[in-house]
C-alpha cells in the first residue's frame, strides 16, 4: 500500500503541474488516513458513490454519503474519523492558483454557503453529469500536451462547467441558518488565519480585520467552533506543522519555523511541544514506527 509521503509527493507534483489532482472510484480509506487532522489548503472535492465517510468538520460530526458530494474550502480544519467496508469515492482538488483564476469564468460567485453547508446530496442524474465531467479532467491531464498553459486553460473552463453545475444542484437543497452574522464572522476567521497565521496568532490582529471588540470576536467564535480564536489558531498551525513533517519526514525544525512564521526554530519547537505533548522529533518518529 502507498505510504502517506509518497502519497503526498505524488498529490503535489501533479497539483504544481496541473492545478487540478484527481482520482476517481477509490475503494476504501488506507488505515493511516483514520484520525488524520489536516487544514484545507486547497479547494478539495470528494463525491461518494459508495458507502458513506465520517468526518469532523470545524470540530462538528459530519458525514458524507452515497450520492453526496462534499465541496471543502480553504481556512477548514477537517479529521478523518472511519468510512464503511464499501466505501468508493471520487477526489478533485484544485489548486489555490487555479481556484483564484477561475473566479473570472464562472458566474456564480456566491462560495459563502460551502463554508457551513459543505455537503449537498445529488440524484442520479446529476452524479452522471458531475463523473462525466470527472472523465474530462482525467482525459486531459492524460493527453500529452506540449503547451501546459493551454493544458490549464482547458482544465479551467471544465472546472468552471463543473462548478456552476454543482450550485445549480445545490439551490433547492441549501436550508437557511441561524446565527448567519455569526457564520459569516467565523467562516472570515478561517479565511484570514488562513492568510495571516504566518503574521499573527494574536485574537486581537483577528479581531481588528473586521472591525470587532477582542471580547466579541471570541465570544462569537467560541460559539460557532467550540475553542476560542487563539486555541483555533494553534489547531491550524499544528495541522499546517504536521502536513509539512508528513509529506517530507526529513524536514528539518529550521525550515519548518521559517515556512509557518516563527522568528526562531526554539519558538516553533516549545509551541509544538506545548500543544501536542511531543517535540517535532517525537511526532517523526510516530510516523515512522506506524
């Protein structure tokens, strides 16, 4: 069985080449993806065919299931928790460069929904449409093109069909929530710690990007997430530190302080030991004996 490193060399070369990654009809979950925690860094697709998986989104339970497409945005944070026997399951991810340049070929511009509803059941008909479209990608990454650029351009106009398809389902199934203002507020959380983690871990940095009192921003995160904005901050950057160790085990704690922000690697090494208990060494060698 492929090895979680290998998995994601694999996943970012053709991310990096691409923009798009896709694997189609996948049979079951490997046994080292059960409690596996990671922040959405790219917009990730998966529709399941088969079975069902569960999941925790944003720290709340959450299922995807058979004919349901789960459309996951950047800023997220999302763990694993076990699938069924006969789970088969589709996966796109676009790339973070692909997504900001799509948003000039599609109309629908309205993400905010994917943010708190991620999960939208489709009927058959429709999972015909979105696989068919899943062939498409596979066939053009496949072609051998000598013009990349244009490979991308092709890829990006089926994304944008796949797209509006997907929110044209998704209209009559969208339930209107309470606390909306404070959705909003979160779902902004994630997307500035998503781009500012690397500058701040402080509520008030937070706070003041919205024009919030530190004491009100906390209050309302606290009651949309469950932790307070520094204790989601730390989540995030803990998941961020572990990607990077899982995809390149010898990553030295030099590097990995310089990519998530810290002006000196003893900073990264306390802060990692005091949120997991382990030392960045310890963690690499968990992933190794597992």
């Amino acid at each position: 069985m492929i090895s979680l490193q290998s998995f994601y060399v694999s996943l970012f070369q053709e991310l990096d080449r691409y923009g798009v990654w896709i694997n189609r009809n996948i049979q079951g979950l490997p046994l080292y993806l059960y409690g596996l925690e990671f922040s959405i860094s790219q917009v990730l697709v998966v529709l399941v065919s088969k079975g069902v998986v569960n999941i925790r989104y944003d720290m709340k339970d959450m299922s995807i299931r058979k004919n349901e497409v789960a459309f996951l945005i950047p800023g997220h944070i999302v763990q694993i928790v076990n699938a069924s026997d006969d789970l088969v399951y589709s996966c796109l991810m676009i790339s973070r460069q692909m997504s900001e340049d799509m948003k000039f070929q599609v109309f629908s511009h309205d993400s905010q929904t994917y943010h708190y509803q991620p999960v939208c059941p489709l009927n058959d008909e429709q999972i015909v449409r979105l696989k068919a479209l899943g062939t498409v990608f596979h066939a053009i990454i496949s072609h051998d093109v000598p013009d990349l650029s244009l490979q991308r351009k092709m890829l990006m106009a089926q994304l944008a069909v796949a797209y509006e398809f997907l929110n044209y389902y998704r209209r009559k199934h969208d339930q209107p929530q309470k606390g909306n203002n404070r959705i909003a507020v979160f779902n902004q959380f994630c997307e500035h710690v998503q781009a500012h983690y690397k500058t701040s871990r402080e509520t008030k940095y937070y706070a003041n990007l919205q024009g919030l009192t530190p004491k009100h921003f906390a209050l309302v995160i606290r009651e949309v997430s469950g932790m307070n904005p520094s204790e989601w901050i730390e989540r995030y950057i803990i998941t961020q530190a572990r990607q990077l160790i899982e995809s390149d085990p010898k990553i030295t704690v030099d590097r990995l302080s310089a990519e998530l922000g810290f002006c000196e690697p003893s900073a990264f090494h306390h802060f990692f030991k005091r949120v997991t208990g382990q030392t960045p060494r310890q963690y690499k060698e968990t992933l190794s004996n597992s």
